[in-house]
C-alpha cells in the first residue's frame, strides 16, 4: 500500500514544485499504472490517507480514476458509492454521475436501514 500512497504524493503538483515536467508526466504515468490492478482496500486506503493529508491535494482526474476503479470492483458497497459521491460533489463537475451513485446506494442500503446513511 505504501507504493500507492507514495505515488498519489507525486501526483500532487504542490509536492512536486521541482520536478520537470518530465519527471511530473512520469509520476502521472506510474499512478495510473498501478491503480488500474490495485486493490479496492489500497486504493481506498491510500485515496483516504492523502486527504486526511491534503483535501484538496490530490489532482480531481486522480480522485476519479481511484474512485471508478474502487465502484468497479465494488459495485453492490453502499458505502463506497456514498463516498465516491460525496469525491464527485465536492471536486468535480459531475453532480448527475454522483447522484445516480447515491441513488444506486440508496437501493442497496437504504437510508434509516441499520446499515444506511441517515
């Protein structure tokens, strides 16, 4: 895990002020590789460890990507698709494709159920 974790850093443009862009395309690169076969735990683990870090560090294509995977792999986890909603809500332009997470959510786990969002 801590390879990713390591990775998403790199791909903060604050943490990386003096790289090139060279080396910046590259830490891109390496991300994307290793995220798309990661596993849903480290890919969560590692999306939750840097924005307890920096909310707002990690690039929002970033976020996405580590989210869709995570829904992939996941798609019948009510949490995991409230938390990737609330990602989209808050850093990007795609309020419809958060909505349907919820709504999608919201039918598996129902709000006011025992394991539901109130």
């Amino acid at each position: 895990m801590q390879d990713l974790i390591t990775l998403g850093r790199a791909v903060v443009p604050e943490n990386r002020v003096d790289a090139t862009p060279e080396q910046f395309g590259l830490a891109e690169f390496e991300y994307v590789e290793t995220i798309i076969y990661a596993d849903p735990d480290e890919i969560l683990a590692m999306l939750r460890t840097l924005k307890a870090e920096n909310f707002i560090g990690l690039p929002p294509w970033a976020r996405n990507l580590a989210y869709r995977i995570v829904c992939l792999q996941r798609p019948d986890d009510a949490a995991v698709l409230r938390e990737a909603a609330e990602d989209l809500f808050a850093f990007a332009d795609w309020d419809e494709i958060a909505e349907e997470l919820v709504a999608r959510a919201d039918r598996l786990d129902p709000p006011g159920t025992a394991g539901g969002a109130s």
